[in-house]
C-alpha cells in the first residue's frame, strides 16, 4: 500500500507544469546545407561573329597598308639605284676612283716584283762565290727572269688591273640591281596579295558589295602598277649597264 502511494506520488509531481521537458524538435530535413565552396566566376562572353569579322578586317587593313608602304620604299631604292647608274656627271668620279685603285694594284705588283728581283741577285751573289756552275746559272736566270717583271710592272699590269676593277664593280653592281629589281616585284606581289585578304576581310564584314570590289580594283591596280614600274627600272638598269661595260 505504501508502495503505491509513492508511485500516485511521483506521478503526480511529473504532470506539474513546467517540470516536464519538452522532446527536442527534429532536424529540418528540407532546408539546404551551407554551401563552403566560393562562388565561380563567370566566364566573359563569347565574342560574337560580327565582332571576330571587324577585328579580322582591322587586322586585314593594317597588313595591307604595311604591304604597300614596303613596296614603294624598295622600288624607291630601285629608282635611286638606277638613277646613280645613269648620272653621267658622276663618270670622271669614278674613273679617275678606278685609275686610282688600279695604281696602288700596280704599285704592289711593282714593289713585290722589286723584291723579288734583290732576292734572286742576293742568291746569285752568294752561288757565285762558292757553288757550282749549274747553281750560278740557275741564280742569273731566276735574277734575269726577276728583272724582266720589274721592267713590266709599270707597263701593262696597270691597264690589266684596271680591267680588273672594271669587271669586279660591274659585277658587283648587276648583283645589286638583281637584288633590288627581285625585292621591288615581290613587295608588290605582296601589296596584290594582300589587296585580295582585305576584299574577303570587308565582304565577311558586312560591306556593300559595290564599295568593297571598287576599293579591291582600287588597290589591284595600285599593286600590279608597281610590279610594272619595277620590271621597267630593272630593264633601265641593265640597258644601262650593258651601254658602260661597251664605252669601256
């Protein structure tokens, strides 16, 4: 009986408000984690087609300008070339720089052929004082051989050399003009070329048509007109050329 006095007791006490603790709330299953990751950055656009085709057409307009401006500095060269080719109040300048040249060549000869000359007299005098007769014979001869190029030293050998130089400068300067006459035609070639790129550069960039092929005709005229000026002065340099190499 005491026994469950106790217990009524205990229960009792148990259903006193605010003495029993609430059951804690369930987590909320629907509510979304904390995202830890930073946030990505967002990628720049894509440019558009019109976009990549102004930007090729700026491009194209650069190169084409480029191409013609290296064209006409080396037909220019070529010009300037062909121009001191046929500056005939340069041509005593020039002879007398030649006759100049070709006496110092003279000059040398002369001094080496002199040179020789002591020499073979400088053995002859030491096979006469003590060698045999077939080593002094050998000694006049290689000393009268020696003397005899001094003699001619001054004679022919200057007009000899000068021929040389002649010929060295002419073919020296037809290399040059070749040079000159090749880098001329190619850069026009290239001005022609990127004529074309620039045509296709404004069609695709949503230029009229009749503005684009007028600035294309425009530009091909511009850019075979030098390849023409270019072969004609490289024609000019070698008729040039070949009326000196006659007068000398």
């Amino acid at each position: 009986m005491a026994r469950l006095v106790l217990a009524f007791a205990l229960l009792s006490l148990l259903c006193l408000p605010g003495l029993a603790q609430p059951a804690p709330a369930p987590a909320d299953s629907t509510k979304p984690a904390e995202d830890s990751t930073e946030p990505a950055e967002t990628a720049a656009p894509k440019p558009s087609k019109k976009d990549l085709a102004k930007q090729a057409l700026s491009r194209a307009t650069d190169a084409h300008q480029e191409a013609l401006e290296h064209a006409d500095g080396a037909i220019k060269k070529l010009k300037a070339f062909v121009h001191e080719l046929d500056d005939h109040a340069d041509a005593k300048t020039g002879a007398a720089g030649l006759e100049e040249s070709a006496q110092k060549d003279v000059e040398k000869s002369a001094e080496d052929a002199e040179n020789t000359f002591q020499s073979r007299l400088h053995t002859l005098a030491k096979s006469g004082s003590g060698g045999s007769s077939k080593e002094v014979a050998a000694a006049a001869k290689k000393a009268n051989r020696a003397a005899k190029d001094v003699e001619h030293s001054s004679g022919d050998d200057k007009a000899k050399a000068m021929r040389k130089q002649r010929n060295h400068i002419q073919k020296a300067t037809k290399e040059e003009a070749h040079t000159l006459a090749h880098e001329a035609r190619e850069g026009a070639r290239a001005a022609v070329k990127a004529a074309h790129t620039l045509e296709r550069a404004e069609r695709h960039a949503g230029v009229k048509e009749d503005i684009y092929e007028s600035m294309f005709d425009r530009n091909e005229h511009i850019g075979e007109g030098m390849e023409d000026q270019a072969q004609n002065l490289q024609d000019e340099a070698k008729s040039e050329l070949l009326a000196q190499s006659l007068r000398d």
